[in-house]
C-alpha cells in the first residue's frame, strides 16, 4: 500500500475510535513479502473482528464485498484467498473515496496535507513530530480524576508554540489548542493540551472529529491565536483613545496656558473692581451641592472656589489686551447695543468676557491629569466629613478581592481537591467563605452617606431640593464609568494576552453583553431575564450597581419622610426591614437555599429553573436593601449628632463594641460546622437576617468612631492613607475581575494551590487592580465629574 494513502487510512480509521497501534500492525502487515497469503487473510479477519464495531469504514467495505459477491469475512471461512487480492485493491479505492467524502468535506487541504504529514513523520520519529506529541496534556483516568478532581492537562503548551524555533527544518508553523471533551461525571468537561499544524482551525479540527461515537459531537477545540478584531472592539478603542486626547489636551493647558489664563482673569476681575458701580463677581468655580451617593468612593465632593493669583500688576498694555485684543464680535455688539453709559458697558464687556473664559478654563482643567492625580492622592478631608468610613469602605473593598481571587481560581488550580477538602471547610476559612458580606457593607455606607448629605442640604435650603438634579448627579456619576468599563470586559479583555481557554469564556462574554447590556444600561440586570444567574449578566458581579440604583431610586420618599415626619418616616423604613427579611426567609425556606457550600435542602431551584444557579435571592434587591436601610437609620443618627459633642460612659461604651463585635463574629463564624450538617430551620435564620445584622454591627462600629469613642480602631480607619484609596474604591470595584480574569486565562500552566501562593496571588491582584483604578480615575472618572461640575455649576448655583 502507498505510504501516503496509508497514512490517511490510519488517520481515518484513528480518528474512528481504533487503537492506532493496531491500524499500524494491520497496515504494515499487508506489505510484508514474508507472509503468505494465508497469514494476510488471517491478519485483515483480526483486524476487521476488532474493528467493526467502531469504525464506519468496515460497513463501507462489507457493503463492497456484498457488491463484488464475496462471502462476509466476518464469518468462519467466510475470506478466501482469491478475494483476498481484489479486497486489498479495492481497499485502497475505496478508502481514497472515503477521504474525499462527507467526513472531511470542509476541513481545509492545507490542515488535512499538514496532519497527514505530522503523523507520518510521527510514525517514522521525526523529533519535530515526537515534541508535538511530548507537548500534549496527559489525558485522565477516572481513577485520577477522582484522586486529584483536576480537569485540566493543558500540557506543555510553549514546548507546542516553539517547534519550529527549535527544530528550523520543521515542515510547518504549530499551534497550541485545547480540547474539552464532556466526562461521565456530573456533566463535567474534561481540558486536554494537544499540538496540531497552525494552518488547522477550531473548525478543521472539529470536523475532522465529529464522527467519534458517543462524545464527537460534543467536543470542543480552543487554539491559541489573535483574536480578530470586530466592531465592537475598534469603537472601545476610539473611545478610550478619544478619553486619553482629552486628557493629554488638559494636562498641555494645564502645563502650558492655565497660569496665564489665571494671570487674565485676575486682571479682569481688578479692573471690574476699579468701575464706578463695581459688581458682584460670582466665582468662576460655581458651587452645587453633590450627594454621598455610591459607597464605592463616590464622597461628597468639597464645594469649590477658584483661588485668583494675585499680586500682579496692572500695566496699559494688559489693560488694552483685555479690552480689545480678546474680545469677540459678541462682546462688541454687547457694548454697541448696550443703552448704559461707557462705564457699565465696559463693566458687562468684562463679565462676558470673564464667564466665557472661566468656562473653557474649567472645562480643559477637569480634564487635566494633574489636577485629578492631586484630588485623588490627596490625604485631605473636607470638614465635617466622616473618615473612619474611608478606612471601612477600603477594607471591605480588600476583602471582595480576597474572596474572587480563591473563587474565580478554583477552575485553575492543579490540586483542587486540597483547597476544597482541606482549606474551604476550616473555621478560619468563613472569613474567606463569607467575604461577601463586604458588599453589605457597601450597601450600608451608601445609605448612610446618602442620607446625611441630604438631610444636611435639606436643612439648609429649609426643605427645597431640586430633584432632577438628584438623580442626574447621580446617572452621571455612575454611567459613564460603568459602561466603558463594560466595553472594555465586553469586547476588549480578549485581546488582552492569550491562553489556553482564555477565548471561548470572553466569546462567551461578549455574547451574553451583546443581548443584554442594555439591562446594565438600565440597571435592571439583576431582575431581567428572571430570575437569571449571575454568570448569565454582562459583568456578574455588577449585580450591587443595579440594586444601588434601584434603592437610590425610591429614596427621596424615605427622605422626605425623614426630614418632614421623621418618626413615621423611621417607622417605614423599619417595616421595610422586616418585610425585606419576611421575604427572603419564605424564599430560603422554599427553594431550599444552602449557607456556604451546604448543598440545597430540597429540588425546588431546579425543577423550577432548570439550574441551581438560579439567582433567587444573592441579587436581587426585595432581599438585599436590608442593609441599604441600616445605613439610611444611620445616616439620620449621625445627621441627627450634627457634629455635636456626644458624651458616652465606659460601660456603655464597652456594651456597644461587644455588641458589634459579637453580631459581627457570629454571622462571619456562626455557619460554621465541623461535619457541616446544619439544619435547614438554621440556614433559613441566618439567610435572612445575617446581612442585616452585619450592616448594623458595622454601623455600629462607625458610630463609635464618629463620635469620638473609636479609640485605636478609629485611628486605623480614619488613617488619612484611606483617603486616596478610598476614591478608587468604585473603579476598583468594576476593574479588579476584569484584571483576575485576564491573569488566570493568561496563564499557560495551572496553579498549584498553598497559602503562600493565595496570598501572593491576592496582594498582587490588589496592587493591579488598585493602579488600574488611579489609571481609570485619572483618564474616565475624573474627567466626566469636572465636566459635569462644569456644565451644571450654574444650574445648581440658581436652584439654592
């Protein structure tokens, strides 16, 4: 038989099912001139005995010996020698035939030339050939599976990439893929490394597999190649392209023309002052009230003035500059029109001027890196602000990080068995386990901050509040950070580095954000589709920005009851604590809700949606404003204070610390079991209560702290350090999973899983995701807050 044909009869066959040493033996054997014909006859009987039942071949070819009226050489004597002969032709036709027909019909000829070539020169030990296959993942047993419970053998995948490098006289360019093939297991899939010809796709493999019985068809293949680039990902780069030219533009006129500018206008202002009727100069800064709304960084932003440089003097020629060379045609016609004698048509030439120029100085400056660095890394606190919640909010903001980076790594880990056995069952580990208590914290803070400010402004302008502003502020706060962020995740992220299964999850990303984004958009994703399950949102963990908005909603009610009826208005809130609590303990108790990794008591989740990932309580927000309205109480208590000296004795003082430290060591603690078998009655108790009662251990702690009796914990949060991370809390947060995901699916080997390798891992998430935040404030978050104190400091100036 031709070699070449004879490879592409092994590979066929191989592909089918059979053991390719057989094939070999089978195949190798008809050439042999030693053996008679006899022995040949017995050799393709074996072979055709073994093979039968898995190949499509062998039915192909005893439907040819119906055809040529040979006897089925299945059956005892049933190959005689004279058939023999004609059997061996026709093999050859018919497996050319087979080559060219429905199996291979859209692979490409390169790939299907390149694999034939790879396995002949397997066979014949090219050192090429044999690295290719030394680069393979070993493929599992059942018995190591259920040993080590690791799914992935990605192999070694730069010993693939690098074959032509380091044997030059290669045929061909390799690549570096990744098959996941579905385990009699729970539905689970196993991941293996292979090496193939880089002119073979995902595609080209996929078909040249389909026909494996039983698992084809569900097989999947991931090489790791560049991305192509799509729509989506040019305009998230325009845009982001577009934020770095704004801000380079500021940065230059901050550099270059801002104290010149500054040089102008406290010139102006000086000769306003020199006029017979001077006017009331507005500074060019206008204040406006803003809110202490999201509790990821968003703080009240400290009214503002502009500081005019002075000390300059006034000469003719600046004078003239001023009055003639700067004005625009509109400032003429002004003073042509203008029925006033000269003096108060130069005064309203100056204003204009003077509003004018204030305004392109306000914009450019918002957009300079200079003055946003400064704002974000200053360690300065506007009085009366509350700094032991910088130092609340930052840890919290730790501790989520602390939380992802053992849970998105989990699917990663070459040992999975020891963290999950030995690690996630222990007493200290809850704290781990429970970090997502962290975003009750968030919840609380931003209640609380919330309803100080407000309370505050309500007070001063004696109950007037301009509420389309309130929710503007707010929309425009949040938005546009939240939405490039989403771009970047959506259709970026991929072309971040490459890895073994790093496209398959970010098509996967992609995809779900191209059908739903919308909902993050309206931050209803955590109610639409319902119930839904976090890993099928755009950004999974944007659940909290849905169900922050959503309280921020429906809270000018609560505050209005607040400020005006404050006893009905705690009343409310309160009721809405225990109908929030009401709810979620029903939905526990029916659907079988689990603590920690209890499975779930009953079958109800499933039959009901299909999956026990189905989110019917983490996010949605019937279950979760319980802690949005402890801070709201918190908020009025501390409105309430009003920076009054607050007197405490030591008992009381000592009987509020154990109380927030034993409410809090309980709900961290408290699931805790060594055999794990916690009764349902238990679980339904703390599901619905633990948040709760978190939220107000911690606002308990902030209680103390503000008012004075903090003692050395209010030293560690109020330590002035907190301040400038505190301000990249919110982009952290939208960022950090972002940077996880991209680190883990990098990654060409797996992790092997120790302490010191989890610690190590999470310090540097934290760095990353923390400068990846100043970057993002300094290039997004900054630039659209200056830009709309900008546009609306007028606004708000008339409404007060």
């Amino acid at each position: 038989m031709d070699p070449e044909l004879q490879m592409q009869v092994l590979q066929q066959l191989g592909i089918d099912g059979i053991p390719q040493q057989l094939l070999i033996d089978a195949l190798q054997s008809v050439e042999v001139p030693a053996l008679n014909v006899t022995e040949i006859g017995e050799l393709v009987v074996e072979f055709l005995r073994d093979v039968a039942v898995n190949s499509t071949v062998v039915a192909d070819l005893l439907r040819l010996y119906d055809d040529l009226g040979i006897s089925n050489p299945l059956q005892p004597g049933g190959l005689d020698v004279v058939g023999l002969d004609v059997i061996l032709q026709q093999f050859e036709i018919l497996a050319t035939q087979y080559l060219a027909s429905t199996t291979f019909r859209n692979v490409s000829a390169q790939c299907l030339d390149d694999m034939q070539l790879f396995l002949s020169d397997l066979i014949a030990q090219e050192t090429y050939a044999n690295q290719m296959l030394n680069s393979y993942g070993s493929i599992p047993t059942l018995n190591d599976l259920q040993l080590s419970y690791n799914v992935r053998r990605y192999g070694s995948i730069e010993e693939c990439q690098y074959v032509k490098d380091w044997n030059p006289t290669a045929p061909f360019e390799t690549v570096s893929c990744t098959v996941g093939y579905p385990l009699p297991i729970g539905g689970a899939y196993g991941y293996n490394g292979i090496c193939v010809p880089a002119s073979c796709s995902n595609e080209d493999l996929f078909e040249m597999t389909e026909e494996i019985p039983l698992v084809g068809e569900y097989l999947m293949y991931e090489c790791i190649v560049d991305y192509p680039w799509n729509l989506g990902a040019i305009v998230t780069v325009c845009i982001c392209f577009a934020f770095v030219m704004l801000v380079t533009i500021g940065t230059a006129y901050h550099m270059l023309a801002h104290g010149s500018i500054q040089g102008v206008i406290s010139k102006t202002v000086e000769m306003l002052e020199k006029t017979k009727s001077p006017p009331v100069v507005h500074t060019v800064y206008q204040k406006h009230l803003t809110y202490g709304t999201s509790n990821k960084g968003f703080e009240p932003i400290a009214e503002e003035t502009v500081e005019f440089e002075k000390g300059q003097t006034e000469d003719n020629e600046d004078r003239e500059s001023v009055k003639k060379g700067e004005m625009n045609s509109s400032d003429k016609k002004l003073a042509a029109t203008n029925p006033e004698d000269d003096d108060d048509d130069e005064v309203a030439v100056y204003k204009n001027y003077l509003k004018r120029l204030g305004f392109v100085d306000r914009l450019l400056m918002g957009f300079s890196s200079i003055t946003n660095g400064a704002k974000i890394l200053s360690t300065k606190e506007p009085a009366g602000s509350l700094g032991a919640l910088n130092g609340i909010r930052v840890i919290s903001m730790f501790w989520i990080i602390l939380g992802h980076t053992l849970q998105f790594q989990l699917s990663y880990i070459e040992n999975p068995r020891y963290p999950l056995m030995e690690v996630v069952p222990t007493f200290m580990f809850s704290i781990v386990l429970n970090a997502t208590l962290s975003v009750d914290t968030f919840f609380m803070l931003s209640g609380l901050l919330l309803t100080y400010h407000t309370l505050k402004h309500l007070k001063k302008t004696k109950g007037r509040m301009n509420w389309a502003i309130f929710y503007f502020h707010r929309v425009w706060r949040i938005t546009p950070t939240y939405m490039i962020s989403l771009a970047i995740f959506a259709s970026l992220a991929i072309h971040f580095g490459t890895g073994p299964t790093k496209n398959s999850l970010f098509e996967y990303v992609g995809k779900t954000c191209q059908d739903y984004w919308w909902t993050n958009l309206l931050y209803i994703n955590n109610l639409y589709p319902f119930p839904g399950t976090l890993n099928a949102q755009c950004m999974g963990w944007s659940w909290y920005l849905a169900n922050d908005m959503q309280f921020f909603v429906i809270s000018p009610f609560l505050l209005y009851l607040l400020y005006k009826k404050a006893r009905i208005g705690l009343g409310v809130i309160i009721a809405l604590c225990f109908g929030s609590i009401g709810v979620t303990a029903y939905l526990a108790l029916y659907y079988g809700a689990p603590v920690g990794v209890h499975p779930f008591y009953n079958n109800n989740t499933l039959e009901a949606y299909g999956t026990e990932a189905a989110d019917i309580i983490y996010g949605k927000p019937y279950c979760r404003i319980q802690s949005y309205l402890v801070g709201m109480i918190a908020g009025y208590v501390f409105f309430k204070i009003g920076g009054k000296p607050f007197k405490m004795n030591k008992r009381v003082n000592a009987l509020l610390w154990l109380t927030a430290f034993g409410i809090g060591f309980s709900v961290v603690f408290g699931p805790w079991r060594e055999d794990n078998d916690l009764p349902q009655s238990l679980a339904v108790i703390y599901i619905a209560t633990s948040r709760f009662a978190f939220a107000i251990a911690v606002a308990l702690v902030a209680f103390a702290c503000v008012v004075g009796y903090g003692g050395p914990i209010n030293a560690l949060l109020s330590w002035r350090v907190w301040a400038p991370l505190g301000r990249l809390t919110f982009a952290a947060y939208l960022l950090h999973p972002i940077i996880i995901f991209v680190v883990y699916l990098t990654k060409n080997s797996l992790y092997h899983f120790t302490y010191m390798q989890y610690a190590y891992t999470f310090v540097a998430h934290l760095v990353f995701s923390y400068l990846a935040a100043f970057l993002f404030s300094i290039f997004v978050e900054g630039p659209m807050m200056g830009l709309e104190k900008t546009l609306l400091g007028g606004v708000a100036a008339k409404n007060k």
